[in-house]
C-alpha cells in the first residue's frame, strides 16, 4: 500500500475537521462545573488536544513497523495521562468517562463523515480500522492509568492521617507485622515508642485549633529532621503517637525521643512530649505476639514520665 499517496489524499481533510471536534468537545463538557474549572486552571488543554489528534492523523499513514512503535508510544503516553489527571483531583470517575467518552465520539462522528466524502475503498478502510485502534487503546490507557493513580490515592488516603500525613492507627496493625518479621529474620532489635503531645489541649484553648493543627504539623516534621529514615510514624488519636524503631533497642530509644522534644519546643516553649518505650521480643510468628499488651507497658511508661516532666521546659 502506498501510504504516501494516501497521506496526499486524506490528510488534508482529516486535519481540517480538528477545530470541529474541539468545539463540540469543548461545547459538551463547558456546562459540568468541574470541567469548567479544569479549563480555567488548565488554559492548554485543548492545545494539547489538537496537537494529539494532529499527530493521531498524521499516524494513520505510517508503514506498519512505525504504526506499531506509535500504537505502543500513544498507549504510554495516554497512561501517564491517565494518571496526570487522577493527580489533580477535579474528576469523579464518572466524569473521567463523559472526558474520554466526549473526545471519542466527537473524533468519530467528524471523521467518518469526512471520510464518508470520499468512496470507500482500500484507503479509506485502512483509515478507519486505524482510528478506531488507536481512539480505542489509547481511551484504555488513559483510563487504566486514571485508575490505577486513583486505587493508589485511595489506598494512602485509608492508611493515612489527613492532617500530618502520618499513618493512621489501623495501618499500624500491619506494618508491626511487617517490621517484627524483619526483625526476627535479622536479629536486630525492635523498640515501640508511645508519645503523648504535653499542653496540646492548652494550646487550642489559648491561640485557636488551627495553631493546635499547626503544632501536630510540626511534630510530623520533626520526626523526619531527627531521624530522615523514619518511615513507620502513626498517628493513634489526637495528641497520641505511635513510632516503630527498628535496628533500637530502648537506651537509643530514650536518644530520639529526647531529640524529638528539643524539636517540638522550637514550636512554642510551652509544648513538650511525654514518650514510653519498650523492647519487642522476637518471635518466629509475630502475628501471634500480643502487640496490645507491649503498647500497655509503652503508654504505662509514657504516663509515668509525663508526671515527671510534663512541666519541665526545654532550653
């Protein structure tokens, strides 16, 4: 087949009805308010449209080995989309599909019936299974990306506290498994640390809950600044912290909660921590550890230094 020949004849045409199929496009989606708005924040989106379509027609001519290399290309890239827009947080998934069910249907209704100006023949047919291909795949893709950022964004959000972006409580459960299995295949010691922020109530009461959110922020913060590694930081209620110390054992334990109240007094001098740790055994099959049992000892602890220093201020 001759796809220069081809590309004379119909390229032209199917790229003069571009502008169409973005006016109906747009047209569609202007009156759904989240759309609005992703066009206000987003002012090159149909740019962007035009350039993918523009060079959507010019691939309908290439020889078959480049039409597969741009089908895989258009597939990637529409994937990476998917998950551009899922970032951004303006659609429901229902949105999604009125998108990329709107993009389609304006391409298809304009294209065909340019093509529908001309004769079908050997020419035409090759256009056409071309574009229904590539509209199809590439609508795929982009959903599937869509939807995979969108399961990960679900995932975080019900691991994590939206406030600190710290681990919430239930993920805790899993992740002491996780780190006690670790810990037993490498025989290195595993300490939980149980924190309680000293004076938070007093600080909502004195300067507004924003101050009081600004104060749990800066103790999120502070975790990474004392040790960068600390990946396994939970939140358990308002002003209760779980941390998981792998490779500690309680004397280092007591260092870095030491190190975390110098920190958190940087915020206000009338803020502290009270802290408890203790030494997890290990265990072959750490689900079966009583891990409630070793928080007790932990919060027991954590009260009993809170006694003793709970008004104690940090130079």
């Amino acid at each position: 087949m001759n796809y220069s020949s081809l590309r004379d004849e119909y390229y032209p045409l199917l790229i003069e009805v571009i502008p169409a199929i973005l006016k109906e496009h747009h047209d569609e989606m202007k009156s759904i308010d989240e759309f609005n708005l992703y066009f206000h924040n987003f002012p090159n989106y149909l740019n962007e449209l035009t350039d993918t379509f523009t060079r959507h027609c010019e691939a309908f001519f290439l020889p078959d080995d480049e039409y597969q290399g741009f089908i895989k290309m258009s597939d990637a890239e529409a994937y990476e989309l998917g998950i551009a827009f899922a970032e951004t947080n303006y659609f429901t998934v229902d949105l999604i599909l009125k998108l990329t069910h709107s993009t389609r249907m304006c391409c298809i209704r304009h294209m065909l019936n340019a093509l529908n100006e001309f004769k079908i023949n050997q020419g035409s047919s090759m256009i056409i299974e071309r574009f229904f291909e590539l509209t199809n795949t590439r609508q795929n893709s982009f959903y599937e990306g869509y939807i995979h950022k969108q399961n990960d964004i679900l995932k975080k959000q019900s691991i994590t506290d939206p406030l600190t972006g710290l681990y919430n409580r239930r993920y805790f459960y899993k992740c002491i498994v996780e780190e006690l299995t670790k810990a037993y295949r490498t025989c290195h010691p595993i300490t939980l640390m149980l924190i309680d922020l000293n004076n938070l109530k007093e600080m909502n009461d004195e300067y507004g809950h924003n101050e009081g959110d600004r104060l749990l922020e800066h103790f999120a913060q502070s975790v990474t600044k004392v040790r960068s590694n600390f990946d396994s930081v939970f939140r358990f209620g308002g002003d209760e912290f779980v941390i998981i110390l792998p490779d500690c054992n309680e004397e280092n334990a007591e260092e870095i909660g030491a190190r975390l109240n110098d920190e958190l007094s940087k915020f206000n001098s009338k803020v502290s921590l009270s802290y408890g740790t203790i030494n997890l055994p290990l265990v072959e099959q750490p689900e079966n550890l009583n891990i409630e049992h070793y928080l007790k000892i932990a919060d027991e602890r954590m009260y009993r230094y809170k006694s003793q220093y709970k008004n104690t201020v940090v130079n």
